[in-house]
C-alpha cells in the first residue's frame, strides 16, 4: 500500500506542535495536499485559531488539546483521532521547546522537561500509532529533531541533549519498521525562521542571550523558513527518505562535524567565547523571549 508513490490525499495526520510555527506550516501543505490532519497542542485557543484558518481554506482539521508530557493523555488523544476520523497513516512528532543560557543556569529539572518533550513524547506517540498503522498496512513516521541533534550547540545543553536522543530513536526504530512498511524520517534543520525566539526561555543574561539567539534565527543563509520546510519534509515523508537536512549551511556543518570533530570542537569552543557569561542566581528563573523583548 505505501511505495514511493505515496499520496496524503485522504490520509490521516497527526501533528504533535501543530497550532502554531512550523507544525501549522505542515498542517495547512497537508490539507492543501488533500490530507485530514489532527492538531495536537495544549493551549486550546491557538488550537481554535489554527483550526479556523485550516478551515476557511477548505482544510479538514481536528484540534486536540493534549498535554504530551503525559503519556495517558497521548493514549487518549489518539484514540479519540482514530475514532473520529477512522484510522491514521501518519504521525509528524513535531513538537518541541527551546531553553537557551549557559549550563550554569541549567537545572535538572531543565533537562528532564526536555527528554520528556522531545524523547518521550514522540516514544509514546510512536507506540500508540503503530498499531493503527499495521490495520492499515503500513504508515509514515516523521521525527523532526534539530541541527542540535546532531551538534552540541553551546548554551543550548538540556535542548541538544534531547535532540540527540530523539535522533537516535528515530534511527533506530527505522531499520526494525520498514519490514512492516512503516517508514520513518529523520528531519533535521538548522534555524527556522518561525518566531521561535518569541517562545523560547531564556536563561542568565536574559537581554544578551534573547539577542543572539534572534540574530541567529534571521541569517537568511544558515535559517530556512517554516513554509518551505514544511514542504520539503512532507516530500520526504511521502518518499520515505529515511533523513531530511536543511538548509545547506546545517548540511554542511554535519558533514564538517562528522569529518573533523577535533577541530569542530575546537570551533566550537571558541564560538562559545562570544557568547554571554553566566549572571547571578536571579538567572536561573526562566524568561520568554517575549516578555524579554
């Protein structure tokens, strides 16, 4: 049922980060290929917002608000998917947070926020839709990590360390799926240029880190913009490539990562120089880029 050749037009999607940036991106290129997509979220208003512009363009879309840091409501939400729409075919793991400051800053609590969002969440979602998926003879998997699944990114630990994990489950798991023709793709970009640096939290030097990190997101030839990753990693799903990277800055810095990672972690080194020191306890509380700018 699923070759080369496959199509969304009356597929089932599943959107994990769906109502907003990137997952909103790939929701409406899903409905604009004919799919009907499930918007996973927790806030029920940007839910209601993302629901109504997918419909007023003729898209069929099913919000879900879901706490993803809780594997019952996964179950749940799923299961309310399928009963609503009658199966699944694909699932697009897709949402993510991004804390920025230096490890100093960092707390345990940091990190075990992130494995849950970007590791956990997707093993759950992955496990709940593999049955509906073997019913109907096989589905797509598409884990969107990060540039930071593939390099530690200074100031970025608990979020790159999480990315990794993600990277490696996706990999892992592709291999062992395929013979049940599930396929799964590992995307990985660089910066997106989706208004990320509104929702990110900052921590430490709130105004220094808040700049550098928007600074980066706009550099037109390392960022890539949400609507033409969206496509792309739809192209892929649909060809079931087994690893997306993008732009071609974030491919070469892998290549360059992966050839030399002496002197790349000497680069790395020094780029973390010009990034901001560590503050005083008082940036260790959190700040959204949004209230910071």
């Amino acid at each position: 049922m699923f070759t080369s050749r496959f199509s969304f037009d009356g597929r089932i999607v599943l959107i994990t980060g769906g109502s907003r940036g990137l997952g909103l991106a790939l929701a409406r290129e899903a409905c604009a290929l004919g799919a009907r997509v499930a918007l996973l979220a927790r806030d029920p208003n940007e839910l209601a917002r993302a629901r109504d512009d997918l419909r007023r363009n003729g898209g069929d879309a099913l919000p879900v608000e879901c706490d993803l840091l809780e594997p019952a409501a996964i179950e749940q939400a799923v299961t309310r998917i399928v009963d609503h729409f009658g199966g699944l075919d694909v699932v697009i793991n897709n949402a993510g947070i991004i804390e920025v400051g230096p490890l100093a800053h960092m707390k345990r609590a940091d990190f075990e926020k992130a494995m849950m969002l970007h590791f956990w969440a997707p093993y759950h979602v992955t496990g709940e839709a593999i049955p509906h998926f073997r019913r109907r003879g096989g589905g797509r998997i598409v884990n969107i990590s990060s540039i930071g699944g593939k390099i530690a990114v200074p100031h970025m630990a608990p979020y790159t360390s999480s990315k990794f994990a993600l990277v490696g489950f996706s990999d892992a798991i592709r291999a062992e799926l395929a013979r049940e023709n599930i396929y799964v793709t590992t995307v990985t970009p660089g910066m997106m240029r989706t208004g990320s640096h509104s929702f990110a939290k900052f921590k430490g030097d709130y105004a220094a880190e808040y700049k550098r990190f928007t600074a980066a997101s706009r550099l037109p030839f390392a960022s890539i913009s949400a609507e033409r990753a969206a496509r792309k990693i739809l192209v892929a799903c649909a060809s079931g490539r087994p690893a997306l990277v993008m732009p071609l800055a974030a491919r070469l810095m892998t290549i360059a990562n992966a050839l030399f990672p002496n002197l790349f972690g000497r680069m790395m080194k020094v780029a973390n120089g010009f990034l901001p020191s560590p503050s005083g306890p008082g940036g260790d509380e959190p700040r959204r880029g949004s209230e910071i700018r």
